[in-house]
C-alpha cells in the first residue's frame, strides 16, 4: 500500500520527510544512509529508496 508524501520546501530545495512511524519501522536513524535510484516507468519516475546503515571509518573517526 504506498504512501503520499508531499514535498517540503526549505531554503530554494525541497525535501521528501520520512513519517517518524516509517523510519522507526524501517529502522532508520542518524548512522543510515539512503540511496535514491530513479527508475522511468510507462506511469511515470518512481523513486526508490535503499537503506544501509553508515559504517565506521577506522582512520579519522
């Protein structure tokens, strides 16, 4: 079942808000990174998302 997003206008740029619902579900969190990959379909783009959580860079951290 998706969801409607409306998009967030913040300083010129707008943004797609993940519902604190959603990202608790889909464990989202500060250390996340999400990759965005826009696929043409015969109804439109569709976005999709991938989650990966960030990992932890020995040197410099």
């Amino acid at each position: 079942m998706p969801i409607q997003l409306s998009p967030t206008r913040i300083k010129g740029s707008k943004y797609l808000l993940i519902p604190k619902d959603l990202a608790q579900l889909l464990e989202i969190d500060d250390g996340s990174v999400l990759n965005l990959t826009i696929e043409d379909t015969d109804k439109g783009q569709r976005l999709v998302y991938s989650i990966r959580q960030k990992t932890s860079n020995a040197v410099g951290d």
